[in-house]
C-alpha cells in the first residue's frame, strides 16, 4: 500500500505487522486512536510527518522472514484463536505478576515515589476491568463470530443473536478499549515514560519494564480486535 498523510493509522496498522512495530517505536497509537490520518497523528505527536513516513515505507518495504501474519485475509476463526491463545492468555499471566510487583515496589519506594501508589491503583483498576472484558469476548462476541462467518461461508444468513446485531458488542468492546487505553496513558504519564529514578532497585525496574511490555502487547492486541476483527465481523454480518 501506498501511505500518505492523509492515510488513517488504523489502515496502515491494519496493513503491515512491521507498521505497528515502527508507528509502537514511535510513539503513536494505532489501536484506539486508529480513526486518526497519520498527519493529525504526528502533529499531536509533535513528530515531522516526513520523517514519519520514511521510517514507516523503510518498515514496511523490507520483507522479514519472520513477519507476522497478513490476519486481513485469514479466517477469523484463526484470528480470534490468536488472539485468545496470545493476548489473552498473556493478560491473565501478566496481572497478577505486575500486580506482586506493584505492591512490593510501593511497599519499599512508596514514600519517596508517590507516583507508584497512583500507578499500581490504574493497574488494579485495568485489570479488573480487562479480566471481565475477555471473559465477554471469549464467551459471548467471539463465539457469535466464528458462526457469523461459518453462515456466511455457507451462503446462509447471520445467525441470531440476543445482542441484534454484531455491531453493539463490537461497539461496547471498543469503548472498553478507549478506557485500558486511558490507563496506559495514564500510567505513562505518572511515570514520566518509564523514567527509572536514581535509587530504583530491581524490582523497580522489573516493574517499569513489565508495564512497558503489558503496554505494547495490550497496544498490538486491541489493534487486531479494532481495526482488523471487528470491521471484518462486521462486513460478514452485513455480506459486504
Ligand atoms: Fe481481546
Ligand atoms: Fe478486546
């Protein structure tokens, strides 16, 4: 694909593994703030778009042995396989890990870091939430699309659903997102991008290292469910 600045991040995360890894690089956000063209994305970034762009094409044109699968054109079922079998079971494993270490870490460096209480109280608070929203999706929108595509593959219509149509999960989904989005922001923010203080100890440092991890894995996963996932679930129900 050609990318411009007018092309939506969305689009050229959708497009190429390797994008989302340069765009992750880079600082700029293209699982919730997808919707965005990549010019607006680097003004608010503060970042050249020329630069941008030629990092991204240089990304993008070397093909790598090892390069992710092209999920726009396998089957959703697989795609939703990945993601469970991936990020999912990454989620589950990650909580409670960053969680011990949170609290360790505030009981030691708490008081001269006010900040770590601020940030192990969003951790808390996005895993609780994330730990319901996967259970949503694993047991009531992504079930629903895998029947969605096998009807559609056997030319038969949508299969009912209690929630009407695909596009309410989809939606509510997405505003969840937004919100594990705001925290990573957030969590970013209170620690200056992860600046590590002068007297950190380990564990300190396992903890600043483990949220940047859980922050570009949540970053890739949300990617595959907005911008890839739910527009194709989308177009099955509506045969497009
Ligand atoms: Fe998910
Ligand atoms: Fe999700």
């Amino acid at each position: 694909m050609t990318i411009a600045d007018t092309t939506t991040v969305g689009q050229i995360a959708a497009e190429s593994p390797n994008a989302t890894r340069e765009l992750e690089k880079i600082g700029i956000d293209y699982c919730c703030g997808g919707s965005r063209t990549l010019g607006e994305a680097c003004a608010e970034a503060k970042i050249s778009v020329d630069e941008v762009l030629e990092r991204l094409q240089k990304a993008t044109a070397a093909p790598k042995p090892d390069a992710d699968k092209n999920w726009q054109d396998q089957p959703l079922a697989d795609l939703i396989a990945h993601i469970q079998g991936t990020h999912h079971v990454f989620v589950r494993g990650e909580c409670p890990r960053i969680s011990a270490l949170a609290e360790k870490v505030v009981g030691v460096h708490g008081k001269n870091h006010p900040e770590l209480a601020e940030v192990q109280a969003v951790f808390s608070g996005l895993a609780g939430e994330l730990s319901v929203h996967l259970m949503k999706e694993e047991q009531v929108l992504f079930p629903y699309i895998v029947r969605l595509e096998e009807a559609s593959v056997a030319g038969e219509p949508a299969p009912p659903a209690m929630f009407g149509t695909v596009v309410n999960p989809v939606r509510m989904m997405m505003q969840e997102h937004d919100g594990a989005g705001e925290a990573l922001r957030e969590m970013r923010e209170a620690t200056k991008n992860y600046s590590l203080p002068e007297d950190a100890c380990a564990s300190y440092r396992a903890l600043y290292e483990a949220l940047q991890g859980f922050e570009a894995d949540l970053h890739q996963h949300i990617h595959l469910e907005n911008n890839i996932l739910f527009p194709r679930a989308v177009a099955a129900e509506k045969r497009e």
